[in-house]
C-alpha cells in the first residue's frame, strides 16, 4: 500500500509539473533593463514589450535596475527565481564586462540561459569636419603621419566607443590618443565643438549631426552599408577588415530555467522581431532585428567575450 501511495503521489507531482510547463506563463513576466530609460536596451525592450504582452497573453514589466556598466541588474537577474517569470535584457558591456572587471557578482556563462539574439546595430566612425580626411584610407595615412598626434572621445573607459575605437586602432596599427569623458553626451558635445578629432557611435545619434555637416561620416561597421546611412562605405568597402565593433542585445535567463521555458520564450520574441511594424521602428532607431535560436545566442555570447578579451588585452585595460 506505501508503495502504492508513493506510486500516486510520484505521478501527481510530475501531472502538477507538466501542467505547469504547459500554463506558463501563468502570471507577469518581469524584464531586468540593467541601464537607465531611454537607452538603446530599454528602447528595445519597451518596443517589444506590448506585442509579446499580446502573444504570451500576460503583462510584461520592464524594470530599469542601471548601475555599474549593468553589473546591478544583471546580477539581480542571475539571483532571480529560474521560473521563467525574471528575465534580464543586456547589450555588449555584458559581454565585454568579463575583461574589464577583475571580478563580477555573477559568472556571465554559467549563471545565465540564453533565449534569443535580439538585435544588432552598428556604429560609424565619424570624424570633425576640420580633420582633412575623407575616408578611412586617408584617416590612416594622417594617423601614421602623425603618431600619437590625433586623439578621439569616448563615453569612458572601458565603454563601448572606447573598445570600438581601439578594436580600430588595432586592425589599422595606428596610435591615437584616448579622451574619456562621462558619458557620450559630453564626448559629443566635445567632438562637435572640435576639441577631440573622431570617435565612434551609433547612428541614431550621429546621423543629425552628419546630416547636418558638424560631422563627418567615415565608415560604418556591419556586412552590410546601413539604411539610415546609405552613403557611408562599410570598414570591409573601405579596404579594412576586422573592425566588428557593432553592437548586440541579448536575452537572458537565469541558468536553471527549464528549458521548453527558454524555448517558449525564443519562439515569442522571434515572433515579435519579424512583426513588420516592430521591425520597422526598430530599423528607424538604426537597430537589425534578429531573433534566434537559445543555441546560436550562445553562441554569440561566447564568441563575443572572445573577441573583447582579446581587444582588452592589446588595449591593456583595467578597470578594477
């Protein structure tokens, strides 16, 4: 007879179990944006975030958590519950962060479950209008010229403009002289003043400016020229290979999610990235939807970690 209760009481539990899986999600989903609003992974997130409200049939809530280049809320993503209901959206500074720190409170690998590659967008190299340049050839040649000489802003050290220049600086072998500033406001506001000669953004952000003329468009990463910069030559048209300095926004889960969870959770935002209304907002903002498999976003993750150690290393960066 105990085996018998045992036997029941095993089969009622695993009923429970599999009818969980098949309800979830049973409740509102909580998205970590481990930035400040109105960044690129919040705007993302927010423009997905009413349509896979609709597909999974419950409210999705976006919670900025910002903080140490996203070290806050992405920890407080990998201590969640692995239920399905905490999810955590990041951009590279996730994947370049391992480098940078000496230490992190979460392991980026092991304590995490990729979902989905959300979107791409690439940066352009932009100049002042005062630099006698014209294109990346010319850049390079000034630069040899004139070693140590021309200097370029960034966001901060260790920040995404300031990889995105020296991933450059490597693949051409030039020297140029690093500006941190405190944020990419202020290292814009100093570009177009004409106090630094280059530097590297996204296109939202810099496309007024070149429209405008107070600055000058150089190159554009990516395989592909982008749509909101259609006259912008990509690196690999310019003659330059190696400059994959665009960005990435990825999905995350913490690690023990069950996985018909991450796989139901890949296939809604996959859904939501090719709605064309979705799309064609985020392809205004100068992002590329992607929407993948849990495999190839790990993928992803890893190579990316790779390649921003090894730009690390050369660039001899620390930041703790």
């Amino acid at each position: 007879m105990r085996s018998t209760s045992l036997l029941c009481a095993l089969a009622a539990l695993a009923a429970c179990s599999a009818a969980s899986a098949q309800t979830y999600p049973a409740r509102p989903i909580r998205v970590i944006v481990p930035f400040a609003p109105g960044g690129g992974t919040d705007n993302l997130t927010r423009i997905m975030a009413p349509r896979l409200s609709e597909l999974l049939g419950v409210q999705i809530l976006v919670d900025n958590r910002g903080g140490a280049s996203g070290q806050i809320g992405t920890e407080l993503g990998a201590r969640a519950a692995p239920d399905g209901y905490t999810l955590v959206h990041v951009d590279t500074s996730f994947t370049s962060n391992p480098s940078l720190y000496s230490k992190l409170p979460y392991d980026s690998i092991k304590d995490f479950a990729c979902i989905s590659l959300l979107a791409s967008a690439p940066v352009v190299l932009i100049v002042h209008p005062s630099v006698p340049v014209k294109s990346v050839k010319d850049l390079i040649a000034l630069a040899r010229a004139r070693p140590g000489e021309l200097n370029f802003a960034t966001g901060g050290t260790g920040s995404a403009t300031h990889l995105g220049v020296e991933l450059f600086k490597s693949a051409a072998n030039i020297d140029l002289v690093h500006i941190p500033y405190k944020g990419t406001g202020p290292a814009t506001v100093a570009i177009l003043s004409g106090q630094v000669v280059m530097t590297i953004g996204g296109p939202s952000s810099t496309k007024p400016h070149i429209d405008s003329g107070r600055l000058r468009a150089i190159a554009v990463t990516g395989e592909k020229r982008n749509a909101a910069l259609p006259n912008v030559p990509t690196f690999t048209e310019a003659g330059l290979k190696g400059v994959d300095s665009g960005s990435y926004w990825v999905s995350l889960a913490p690690s023990a999610t069950p996985p018909q969870t991450i796989e139901a959770l890949s296939n809604a935002m996959g859904k939501v990235l090719r709605m064309s209304e979705v799309r064609e907002r985020l392809l205004n903002l100068a992002f590329d939807p992607i929407g993948s498999t849990p495999e190839q976003c790990a993928a992803n993750v890893r190579g990316e970690i790779d390649k921003w150690a090894k730009v690390v290393a050369r660039a001899g960066i620390r930041l703790q």
